[in-house]
C-alpha cells in the first residue's frame, strides 16, 4: 500500500531547502534524512505552503507552539545558526508581502494594477520599459 505524506507550512523558504536536494544546512539535515527514509519506505513526501497568519487554525496552533518552544527553558539549544542566505530570503519575502499588501489596499494606480495585481509576479517578468509602455500602464 502506497501512503503518502503532506508537509504544511507557511515558511516558503524551508520548502525550498527541504526539495533541493543540493541545498545543504545543518537545520534541515535531519529532515531531509527522514524525508529519505519515508521515500525508501516507499512513502511519497509532499510539501503545502499556506498563508500565514489568515486563520488557518492548525498553522495558527503551530506558530503558537513554536513561539513557546522558543521561549521555554529547556536548556538544549535546538539550533544555533541560521544561513544567511535563509535570513535574506525571509527578509525579502516579509517585504514583497508587505509591498503586495500596500499595493493591493492603495486606491491609487487603478490602470497599473489592471496590468500588474501581483507584485511578485510582476517582479519576476523581464519588461523592455519605454516611454509608451509607462504611458500605457499608468494610464497618461
């Protein structure tokens, strides 16, 4: 029997850690061992990003449950560094959230947004800019 195991969370850059298989941290190595054993029991591992803090109640729970994980004393140090790769990567997606958060409740920019709704998306297509595509897309 084939079973088949999903992964939730609201951290992208962990899923992406977790299914490069060249990516190598000290945080996810245990992991990704255990992603390995599953996959030789023939398991298959899926990973799920969901939103966070939207009211999702497990990942609610799960984020109120690490929170106390890290302030509890247990006196084992859990993990001690963080990638600073992992720190940009975060940085930059609570900034793009916060920037797509603005962009999407300004009553500004109404014929800009008809062509670009998402920040991230629009962030990730190459545009040749000129004068008649500004002209075009900010409605001047």
């Amino acid at each position: 029997m084939h079973k088949g195991v999903v992964v939730n969370t609201d951290s992208k850059v962990n899923i992406e850690t977790l299914q490069n298989r060249n990516k190598h941290c000290r945080l996810t190595g245990s992991i990704k061992k255990e992603i390995m054993r599953l996959e030789d029991q023939q398991r298959t591992v899926l990973f799920n990003w969901v939103k966070a803090h939207v009211g999702i109640k497990g990942n609610e729970l799960a984020d109120r449950l690490a929170k106390e994980a890290e302030t509890e004393d247990i006196g084992v140090l859990v993990c001690d560094k963080i990638t600073k790769q992992t720190l940009i990567t975060e940085r930059k997606e609570k900034e793009i959230t916060k920037w797509q958060e603005q962009w999407t409740s300004s009553t500004k920019g109404a014929v800009s947004k008809l062509f670009f709704p998402q920040i991230k998306e629009r962030m990730e297509t190459t545009i040749p800019i000129s004068a008649e595509f500004t002209a075009m897309v900010t409605g001047h």
